[in-house]
C-alpha cells in the first residue's frame, strides 16, 4: 500500500476513501511491535525516484 500511496498518490487516496476498512488494516499492522520497528528502522528503503516505485504523474488520474 505504500508503494501505490507513493507512486500513484490521488487514485490510491481516492480508492481508500471507498475502502476504509484496508487503511485501517494498514494501520493496525503497521502498529506491531516488530512492523513499527522495522518502519522505524535503518533497514527500511525508503521510496526515491531511482527504485522500483517511482512517481507517476501522468498515470496517476
């Protein structure tokens, strides 16, 4: 979810809108102890513009 939230922000925003119960499953397991440390962590790559997510503007309707 965070890669389409990174690539494709306006449709995935729009579609969890319709969808709220998956942004809440997102958040309850992004609360884990083991996922939060993690996402806090050194060991996570973060989304750039030279990964495998990439921004998208012109798909992104």
């Amino acid at each position: 979810m965070e890669g389409l939230l990174y690539a494709f922000p306006k449709a995935t925003k729009r579609t969890l809108k319709k969808t709220p119960l998956v942004l809440a499953l997102r958040d309850r397991v992004a609360q884990q102890r083991r996922v939060a440390a993690y996402l806090l962590s050194e060991r996570r790559i973060h989304f750039s513009e030279d990964g495998i997510f990439r921004r998208y503007p012109e798909l992104d309707a």
